[in-house]
C-alpha cells in the first residue's frame, strides 16, 4: 500500500517543491523535478509488478457519502507503467527545450502534479475516484495547454476547457445513473451492469460515458479540441496526445465497455455493433486529413485522432484478441508518437522549420533526430521491426475473430494512408543543402535528443522481442476475459 501512496505523492509533493521556490536555479529546478519523476515512476513499477503478479492493493475512503478506491488491476498498472516511463523521457526533453523559456517554474509544477493526476486515474479502483481525478486533470494540464498566454494559446485553452467540461458532464450524468442501479461504482467483482441484464435506457448510458470519455479519446467529431491544443509546448504536446490527457479518455472507454458493461452485455446492445465503425471512421478521416496539413505538429495532431481510434477499434470487437490488440498500441504507439513529437520539437528549435514543405535539406543538419524520426514513421505504417507491427496484427485478428473482417481492411489502408503522411517528410528532410553543419551539438539539443533516439530503440526492442510487454498485455486480456 505504501509504494502506491508513494506513487501518487511524488509529483504532486515535487510540483510543490518547486512552486514553493520561486528562487531555484534552473539546475536545482530540474534536478528536483527529475528526482520525483523517477521517485514517482519507480514506486509506480513496484505497484504494477505486484498487480500483474496477483496481488491486490487497495486504498479506500469516502466523499459526500460516496466511497472512492485506488484499487489497481492489470489494465490500471499497464496504463500507469505507460504514464510514469515516458513522463521520465518528457522530463529529461523539457531541460534541452525549455532552457532559456519564460515562465519556467509554472511549468515545471504543473508538469509534475499533472504526472501525479494521470496516476490517480490509472490507478482507480471505481467510478467515483475516476471521475475525480479525470477532471482534476483537465484543470492541471489547463496551464501547460495556454503556456505562452498569447491570444492563439488563449483560445485553445478555452476551447479545452469547454470540450472537457461537456463530456464531464455526461460522464458524471451515467455515473449518477450508473449508482442509481446498481447502488455501487466499484470495478472489482465483475462489471457493475452485468447482473441487471438489458433493461430500457442502457445504450443511452453507454451512449452518455462513450460521449463523456470520447471527448479526450478524440473521437470525431468530439476531437477539435486536440489540433487548437497543439500551442502548448512541444514535451506537454507529447504528454497530451500519448500519456495523459488523450489516454485518459482511452482509458475512461476501455473501462466503461468491460468494467462498467462487460463483454456479454455488450455484445447485446445495437449500439455495440455501430461503436466499431464509428472508431473506423475515426481512424480513416483522422490520417487523410493529417495528410493534408503543412505544420508539422497539426499532421501529428491528426494523427493522434486516427491512432487512438486503433486502441478503440479493438476495445469494440468485443474479442480477445481485439482487446490485446488495443492495450498493445496503448504501449507501442505512445513510445513512437511521443518519438514523433520530440522530433518535431527539436526541428523546430534548431532550424525554425514547423512547415513540412520546409523540411528540404533538415536531415543533413539534424542526421540522429530525423533518423528517430523516421523509425517512427515506419512504426505508424506498421512495419517490422517496430512494435506497432504486433499491435495491428492482433488488431486485425480480434476484427476477423470477431466476424468483422471489414475492418481488418481499414487497418490495411490507413497504414498505406501513414505511409504518403509521414515518408514523404523524411525524404524531403535529406534532399538538398548537404554542405550545411549538424545542428545536433551542444548541451541544449543533445538533452532533446537523447530521450528521441532512446524511445526510437526501445520501440524497436518491442517490435524484435514483443515477449518484454505481452505479460502485461495478457495479464489485461484474462482479467477481463
């Protein structure tokens, strides 16, 4: 119990750490935030190791007559081993990109007590502590999202706020609901509906928490909040569309169909049959119009629309296979978009350069990011040796178990469809201009480029010995199944 208070409390004491210190160094400031981080993520993978080894750990109490629990099963300690390692990576980038940035013990505070938040919802054991830290999110990240405070940053932060208050409400609506018949909101014991069977109004609460979670999961047409966000800095823009803020409402949905419903429940209802071409659609739309856009950051934003919908599309087939196939692009795309990200950050830094069509000749100068770069281009696609490759075949195995062969076709063209988005970046970026100096030296862009080249190797890793993670994505599929 112990290492799971632990786990929670460590970004939350280091953010206040350095709010408290106003004065700090950027050296000591960093040194703070790195130790809690690792703190933080050390007592995470203790919490995990125990849950994925059998053992149940449980912190209760109660909120306005209501009970809340921190009870972590196999899907929370995946999703918090995701969390706590890329927040590592994130820290470590922040150091090369916010070096000489204003505002930075803001920052630097809220970037830790959103880590310590992001726990708090992977590490739920019921809807109501859920629900709680879900929206304690929206009002950490709030800050990071509207960092610069100019007018654009501004706007979207407003528009984030608005999207995330909405589908709060209807989430908190389906919870009221939810207690009313049930009288409970614990996850442990089976799903909370599985006992009641089908009654009248049970696909508009599904329709409600889908809504509410679809928000943050970007499902279209609840996604335009995700491309405006895309003003915070580059390290918290990889944060909210592979770690915390985007998975959230993954997480929130993945939750609701088996924890809240269950499988057999929902293979009863009509509106289960109509969720799968809803994340195909997603998934379709998403990449065509990240093909479309010349910033480099809104084609990953787009793109992050698509490649959540994967996750979803497995989670809605109702199969086995579909649901390893969806925790295991949880794992293996959140390494290779934050890889995206953090290139894109580091192009942006040392050339200027945000526009693809103005890429011409960066990779000569940025050899090592472009390269990262590019590995996590061929992961998109779905290509050996990259760890997305297990992901979409267990994707499209779950589709064709589960008598939906059709959208086993949709994972076929929109991994043709992330070739034309993204090679055709990288071969741009090394024609012309190969007389010019490596831009890659200095203290600045090597503390950018180490977390981007170590993330590009370990996706390899998984892709070449996906044994390293499928005890975790196993331990998901029997909880459940």
């Amino acid at each position: 119990m112990i290492d799971l208070i632990l786990a929670l409390l460590s970004g939350a004491i280091g953010g206040l750490c350095v709010a408290l210190m106003p004065r700090a160094g950027s050296r000591l400031r960093n040194t703070i935030t790195l130790l809690f981080t690792v703190a933080g993520t050390i007592f995470s993978w203790r919490v995990a190791g125990r849950v994925l080894g059998g053992q149940s750990i449980r912190i209760a109490g109660e909120f306005g007559g209501l009970t809340w629990s921190l009870h972590p099963d196999p899907l929370g300690a995946v999703f918090g081993l995701i969390v706590s390692t890329l927040w590592i990576f994130a820290a470590v980038y922040s150091y090369g990109y916010m070096a000489g940035e204003q505002k930075q013990r803001t920052y630097y505070t809220y970037f830790l007590l959103a880590f310590s938040v992001a726990l708090g919802v992977a590490f739920s054991g019921n809807l109501l502590a859920l629900y709680l830290f879900y929206e304690i999110l929206t009002f950490v990240t709030y800050p990071l999202v509207i960092h610069e405070r100019n007018t654009e940053a501004m706007q979207a932060g407003a528009k984030y706020i608005i999207y995330s208050l909405s589908g709060a409400g209807a989430i908190l609506i389906a919870i009221v609901i939810t207690y009313g018949w049930t009288g409970n909101l614990d996850f442990a014991g089976g799903p909370l509906l599985a006992n009641g069977g089908l009654r009248p109004g049970l696909g508009w609460l599904l329709a409600l928490y889908v809504a509410g979670f679809g928000v943050k999961a970007a499902i279209m047409p609840l996604h335009r909040w995700l491309p405006a966000a895309m003003v915070a800095p580059t390290p918290i823009s990889a944060l909210l569309h592979a770690v915390a803020v985007v998975y959230s409402g993954v997480y929130g949905i993945l939750r609701v169909v088996y924890s809240v419903f269950g499988h057999e429940l929902m293979r009863e209802l009509d509106l289960s049959h109509v969720l799968p071409w809803v994340a195909a659609f997603t998934i379709l739309v998403g990449v065509i119009i990240a093909t479309q856009q010349d910033v480099l950051k809104r084609r990953l934003a787009y793109h992050t629309i698509s490649q959540l919908s994967y996750i979803l599309l497995g989670a809605f087939t109702l199969h086995p296979w579909g649901l390893a196939g969806a925790v295991f692009h949880m794992i293996s795309y959140s390494t290779l978009k934050v890889t995206l990200f953090f290139g894109a950050g580091i192009i942006a830094k040392a050339t200027g350069k945000v526009n693809v069509s103005e890429m011409g000749g960066v990779g000569w100068r940025l050899p090592w990011t472009l390269a990262a770069f590019g590995v996590a281009s061929l992961g998109m696609i779905g290509m050996l040796p990259l760890n997305t490759f297990w992901s979409k075949y267990y994707l499209m195995k779950g589709s064709v178990a589960g008598g939906r062969w059709p959208l086993a076709v949709v994972l076929i063209v929109s991994g043709v469809i992330n070739a034309f988005c993204f090679i055709p970046t990288v071969v741009t970026a090394f024609t012309g201009g190969k007389g010019q100096l490596t831009a890659e030296k200095g203290g600045q862009v090597s503390l950018m480029l180490a977390p981007t080249v170590m993330l590009a190797g370990i996706a390899v890793l998984i892709g070449l010995w996906p044994g390293l993670v499928w005890p975790g994505v196993e331990a998901v599929v029997n909880w459940f199944f």
